[in-house]
C-alpha cells in the first residue's frame, strides 16, 4: 500500500529541497560557495537542503540566482507554496465553525467541470440532505469542540449541492455498500437520504456507483476523496485535508478511482441496494 497522504506535504518539501540541491551541484558549488554567494551562512544552505527549513521566496530567488537558474525560481516558489498548503488541520480550517469551511470551496465547486468522488463512509456531500448533513455536521462540531454554527452549515452545503442539478457540471460518485446502513441520524433522517440518492441518480450530470460487499476487491477502500478536473484532488483523513496537485500523484488517484469504478454496480442494481436498505430501516 502507498505511504499515508500524513506524508505528502513533507514528502513535497523534500522535493523542493531536491531540486535545490541539484541546482547547486549543476552550478559546481559547494555549500559554503553557495552561502557565500547568497550571504547568509552555511548552516542555511544544509538546513534547506535537509529540508528542515522551508525556504522563503527571496531565499529561493537568492539561491536560483547564485547558481545562473533565474527561470527556475518561479516554477520553485510556486512548487514550496503548494508544500506549504498541503496539509492543513481540521482545527484550523474549522476554528470559527463549520459554515465558513462550506463557503469557502465554492469557488473551486464552481469553477469544475468534472468531479470524480469516493466515500467510504458517509455520503458524498454533493447527495446529502439537509436533514442528513445536520446530523453529521452536528457529530463533527461536537468531536472536534467547534462552535455550533451547524443549522447555517448544513443550509451552505445543500445550497452547495446545486451544481449537480444546473447542467453545466458532471459528477462521476462511486460509494462503498456500507455508506447506505451506517446510521447518521434517525430513521427519518436516513430514510430521506436514501430516498434522496433514488432522485439524484435521475440527474443527467450524475453517475452514481456502489461498491457491493460482496464484490470481489481489485482494489482496497483508501481514504475518501474528490478529484477536481483532474488537477486537483482533496483527501479527507480524520485529523487534516490534504491537498493534491503533483500530476504524478493526481493521476495516482484516477488510477484508484478507475480500479474503484470496475467493482461498482449502477443503474437498478445500484437502486436495488438503495431499495433494499431503505426496507431494513426500522
């Protein structure tokens, strides 16, 4: 199995460094030339390449100047800033409550094209119900200690939820079996839910596949995800989001999502399932 994406942010600082280092070996310099070069010491220059310091961006235009590779240091800022954002803590996203983090994609949701969706626990946010993103938002403001903004939250996340209906968006969503019997909320809650997935799967820009339990794995159940135009993944773990968007790892998850796509079901096998777990509520 792949490393946890825990891994990724400083696994894109490394590369930086990399690339830092193998500009200054290109150029012929030592680590004291090129401290010498840069004007700072050379306890610098090995704690960046160690990458046990973030390089500011004057420190990487100073670099790439000092060893004759100006054209470079765009692509290298730009490169350190997305290292910097990859990671982010759900405490710091969520410190001021729930609806801001809702407001705050939307930009990004609107500007999509083609999303490609996968949860293995809970419905995607692009289905859920009002009812159904109450109680589940009310299980996270209460976990992580947030203020209870969760009525205004919900209310943001459905009016979210309108892209999949407008025609100009296509959202491919594959779901594990078990996302239809994990009860959050009550059985009205849920009830609506399931009956809610029965009309999305209606929507010309949705395509909605479940992953049977039964269906032989030709692929694990990784952490949820959601692939934007495929330039720009999003991870979910319990602790941070983790923000994709090296190509070679994007493509990592496309791989997983299409590996993913060949185990699901669709169409009235997938109503079927949705059918049958709605008469096992009680």
């Amino acid at each position: 199995m792949p490393s946890s994406p825990f891994s990724s942010a400083q696994a894109a600082r490394e590369s930086v460094a990399v690339r830092l280092k193998e500009l200054r070996l290109d150029a012929g310099l030592t680590m004291q030339g090129l401290a010498d070069r840069c004007a700072w010491n050379k306890a610098k220059t090995s704690r960046i390449e160690a990458a046990r310091t973030t390089p500011s961006d004057a420190d990487i235009r100073t670099w790439c100047a000092a060893c004759g590779a100006d054209g470079q240091a765009a692509d290298l800022i730009a490169s350190s800033r997305s290292a910097d954002s990859m990671y982010v803590e759900w405490r710091r996203m969520q410190r001021t409550g729930l609806r801001r983090l809702q407001q705050v994609n939307v930009p990004l949701y609107e500007r999509t094209q083609l999303f490609r969706v996968y949860c293995s626990r809970v419905m995607p946010g692009l289905l859920q119900t009002q009812g159904y993103a109450h109680a589940l938002l009310s299980l996270i403001a209460d976990f992580r200690s947030l203020p209870n903004d969760v009525g205004e939250a919900a209310a943001a996340r459905v009016d979210r939820s309108h892209i999949i209906r407008d025609g100009i968006h296509r959202v491919v969503m594959l779901i594990e079996e078990d996302v239809l019997t994990h009860r959050i909320g009550d059985e009205a809650v849920m009830a609506g839910q399931l009956g809610h997935l029965l009309t999305a799967m209606a929507y010309p820009a949705v395509s909605l596949g479940i992953i049977p339990r039964s269906a032989p794995r030709v692929m694990w159940g990784p952490e949820t995800f959601t692939v934007f135009d495929d330039k720009r993944v999003h991870v979910e773990l319990l602790a941070a989001k983790v923000t994709v968007t090296t190509p070679t790892e994007v493509e990592v998850y496309r791989k997983a999502f299409a590996r993913l796509a060949e185990m699901a079901v669709y169409g009235p096998r997938a109503r079927s399932l949705i059918s049958k777990a709605i008469d096992a509520i009680e």
